[in-house]
C-alpha cells in the first residue's frame, strides 16, 4: 500500500526502489521489515505517511542512523501532522509535499520540497532549475525544469495560511467519525501512535473486518462510501428511520456536520 509516484521518482534517478510491506495497524512502512530491506547498495529510506497515519519516524531513524542511510519523508498526505513535536517532513532529512489538487494544500499541482541541510538546499534548487547554480560556491547537478510557477506559489501561501484552521476541522471530524465507529461491529479505526501528537486527514482509513475469519481490509474513504459511512455514523446516533427521512428531505439533522472531511 503505497503511492506509485514514491517508486516512480526513484525510477526516474535509475535507482532501484525495493518496496517494504506495512505495518497492518498504521498502512504505513513497517520498520520491522526495513532492515531485511537494507542491503550495501540502499542509499535512502523513503517512508510515504499515508491518508491518515504517520509512519514511525523514531524508529526509521534509528535504522537508517545505523547503516548510514538518508531519510526521505513522503508527506504528501500529512501537510500538518506532528510526531512529538517536530512537523511531519521536518524529521528526516528531506521532507516532500505535493501540492496537487487533490490534496489538502494545493495550488492546482506542484509540490513542495523542505531540508535544513544546506549543500541538499542548494543541489535541490539546481535540480529544479535546469542545473543552475544558486551561487558561484553552490553545487550543482545536471537537470531539468521542475520550477513551480509563482502564480501556484501565490495560490499555495493563500492556502498556507488556512491549512491550520482548516486541519482542526479535518481532526475533530476524524475523531467524531472514530468514537462513533467504535462500537460498530466489523469497523475499527486505524492504530493512534501516542507519537503523533497532530493528526491530519488526506484522507479517512479504517479497518473493515469481514464477517469471515478475521481478514481486515483498509477503506479509504471518498465519494459514495463517505456517505454511506456518514449514514452508518449517524443511524447509530439517532435511528435509522430519521436518517432515511433525513437523506429523503435532503435536511441536515441538527448538530450534526453535513459532510466529514
Ligand atoms: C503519497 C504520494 N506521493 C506522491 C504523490 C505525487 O504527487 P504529484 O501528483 O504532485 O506529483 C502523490 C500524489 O497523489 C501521493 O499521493
């Protein structure tokens, strides 16, 4: 489970990507199963937080402090998120966030990337300007365009200045959604590391355990199953006679939201 994109732009360097299963509990990269991963060629940790969960940073860290690897944070779904007290992306080495119009800050596409090492700083801005050198001192690297235009700029620091506002909605929402799932049988939500102390929501994932055995899978919610998890919240709440009334007048019942996330 994982985003294409991630593996994609490894490809695109001629390296190899070499895919570590998740942890089952967070949908994340199990840090159980990186070192059987490692091997002398592996240069990099790319860990994708994914929809809504952060990947566990102290222990990725711990394993690449170990055999000397970088870290690159996926935080294309966690523009936001907190691992103690460090934003998500600020923990590894270099932190990468799209900013394509399905996420939740975007300036239509582009991306963005953050570091706090300089010499990374400086490859990163000749890497997105065809080469170019930030200085006569600066490294540089053979590369295309890859620069954001400033109207996306304009658009993405707009954006920037709501995302706070906007993520508290997006976390109290996601918690309404958990308590009222927990005592619905077959639903559970997805593991909440004590680590992150800011959770944000790209998206919303639960466990759904078929009635057979006890096989789990991932739902990631948009669209119509967002609806039909948002009536299932909601006949808990007040009955499911008053929902089918409710969704028949196309009334919102009172005091509660019109739509989740
Ligand atoms: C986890 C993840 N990483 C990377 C990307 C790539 O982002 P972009 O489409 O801005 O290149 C996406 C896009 O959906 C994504 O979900």
């Amino acid at each position: 489970m994982t985003w294409q994109a991630t593996a994609s732009a490894v490809l695109d360097v001629n390296a190899v990507p070499i895919l570590v299963d998740i942890d089952p509990e967070t949908y994340t990269i199990d840090p159980r199963k990186i070192e059987e991963a490692v091997t002398i060629r592996t240069k990099c940790i790319i860990p994708v937080h994914l929809y809504g969960r952060m990947a566990d940073m102290d222990a990725i860290i711990s394993i690449a402090n170990k055999y000397k690897l970088h870290v690159i944070e996926d935080t294309s779904h966690q523009h936001g998120s907190i691992w103690k007290d460090k934003p998500a992306g600020s923990i590894g080495d270099i932190g990468t966030f799209s900013l394509q119009s399905s996420k939740i800050l975007n300036s239509g596409e582009g991306g963005l990337i953050i570091t706090q090492n300089k010499r990374y700083y400086e490859l990163l801005m000749s890497l997105v300007s065809c080469g170019r050198k930030l200085s006569d001192e600066s490294p540089t690297m053979q590369s295309g365009n890859y620069r954001l235009t400033e109207f996306q700029a304009a658009i993405a620091l707009t954006q920037l200045s709501r995302l706070d506002e906007h993520n508290k909605v997006r976390e109290a929402n996601a918690r309404y959604i958990e308590d009222s799932i927990s005592d619905i049988k077959g639903l559970r939500p997805m593991y909440h590391n004590p680590n992150i102390t800011f959770q944000t929501y790209y998206n919303f994932t639960l466990r759904y355990a078929l009635p057979i055995g006890m096989m789990s899978i991932g739902m990631c919610l948009s669209g119509h199953k967002k609806m039909i998890l948002y009536k299932c919240v909601l006949a808990k709440s007040i009955g499911k006679q008053r929902v089918t009334n409710m969704f028949l007048s196309g009334k919102k019942a009172d005091g509660y939201p019109s739509a989740f996330l």
